[in-house]
C-alpha cells in the first residue's frame, strides 16, 4: 500500500491495494522479457496495477515484500503510453518520452531543439515517418525499452503494424477490457501473456473504501453504513468505489440511498 495525502481528486488517487499475485506474476514476466497483458473489466485496477509494476522495476518505488535485486530497469528505458490511438497523439507521446530519455536524435535544421522546436520538426513527418522515426531511435539507443501503454484494446488496424514492430524491439506490457477477436489482431494478442483481473475481494475492498475515508473529507451520514453499502454496491471495482465516494466529498452527504441510486 501506498500513501498519499487526500487533498486532490478521490478519482485520481494512487493508492494500491490487494493484486500481490498479480504483481508477481507481471514483474517476473517484464523482467524475463515477456510482453504481458492485463485484461478486466472497466476500473478493476489494470492502469493502477500496471503503474505500480512500473515504480517497482524503475526502483521509483520499494516494497519489502518484492525485492527486485538485480532487475531494476533504468527509468530512462521507460515509456508510458495513455492510449494507441490516435496514432498521431500516441507517436508524439513517444517522442516526447523519447526526448526525456535523451533518445529522440533527428537531424538538426538550425530550428530551436527545445521539445517544442523538436515536437514540431517531428509532427511535419507525417504519421509514416514519425513511426519510422521511433523506431529507428529506440533501436538507436542499443536500450531494452519497456513500454507500458494504457487502453490497448483501442488499438486499430492502421496501428497494428506499427505496434507489431515495437513488439519486436521491446518489452511491452499493457491493458485492456478485452481483446479484438478478428483474425487480423489475433497473432498480435497472442505475443503476450494473458493475466485476468477479477473483482477485489471485499477485505481488500474495504481496506481501499476504509483508506479513501480516512484520507479525504468524505461527508457521509453513517461511516459504518457508508462502508457497508459502499462494499455492496461497487462490487470490487476500485473505480465504482472512488466515484461513490467521490459524491460524499463534492456534493453532499452521502446515505443508503444515494449510494444505491
């Protein structure tokens, strides 16, 4: 678990809870090389599990209990993506992580080389050779680049070729609701290793729902109640647990009733 101070969006907040098997499972696949894919349901946690493997094997962050030794991955070998499409939103995302890493090497033409300058240079390459362009740099960078993207059941069939080829030259672990069951994507889906995200159980549940109000100003009429119900209706899903919660510290106290509506 990690803590956070309860001043921003409830929505947003990092905390991490329950998933240690799972966490295993994907460090010791990331380590070994193997592209992984976390697949659930819409807020069952996939980013949230994927951001933590990511602080654990950049050694941003420690746990006692998942000592990495010798595996940390440099944190100037990581790229992390929101989503595969647009494809052009996704390759300047690249870029710019690229760039941070000191990795971005294009030819200069006496324009300014700040990110923006470069930013710029790079979207007038087009969708095609800015693909061109990452790739030819991440091979350039004799790195082992490990690249965490977020939504990839978003991936359309324009993006797949390109995908197909970073598949080859990095480590590549990802999210999705579900997989695309079309000829097309099913080589591709099938370079990872499949890990399913179920509902969290309730203990870990309400140490999450327990967390959240005591770390933010939840307004509710009866915390024990709240927490009941709250249990009850998210159902294991992290995200339905932080918008019900959510309501109590914007709008209004929060009861049986609202939580059930």
């Amino acid at each position: 678990m990690e803590n956070r101070s309860g001043t921003g969006d409830i929505r947003r907040d990092k905390v991490f809870f329950g998933r240690e098997d799972e966490l295993r499972r994907v460090l010791k696949n990331l380590n070994e090389g193997r592209h992984t894919l976390l697949v659930g349901q819409f807020g069952i946690g996939k980013s949230s599990l994927m951001n933590e493997a990511r602080l654990l094997l950049t050694g941003a962050k420690y746990r006692v209990e998942f000592p990495l030794g010798g595996f940390l991955v440099r944190r100037d070998c990581v790229l992390t993506l929101s989503s595969p499409a647009p494809l052009g939103d996704c390759l300047r995302e690249m870029a710019g992580g690229l760039y941070r890493n000191k990795d971005l090497k294009m030819e200069s033409t006496g324009e300014r080389d700040d990110w923006r300058g470069v930013r710029h240079r790079f979207t007038r390459l087009g969708v095609q050779g800015m693909q061109s362009e990452i790739l030819k740099n991440i091979v350039r960078s004799r790195k082992k680049y490990h690249v965490f993207v977020a939504n990839l059941d978003r991936i359309s069939l324009s993006c797949l070729p390109f995908f197909q080829s970073l598949l080859q030259i990095t480590v590549m672990c990802g999210a999705a609701a579900a997989t695309k069951d079309v000829e097309a994507f099913r080589c591709f889906w099938a370079s990872f290793e499949k890990i399913p995200l179920e509902r969290l159980p309730d203990p870990i549940a309400l140490q999450l729902i327990t967390y959240l109000m005591e770390h933010y100003p939840v307004n509710v009429v009866d915390p024990v109640m709240c927490r009941k119900e709250i249990l009850s209706s998210a159902d294991g899903n992290p995200f339905h647990i932080k918008n019900l919660l959510h309501i109590a510290v914007t709008q209004k106290a929060l009861g049986r009733r609202e939580i059930r509506d």
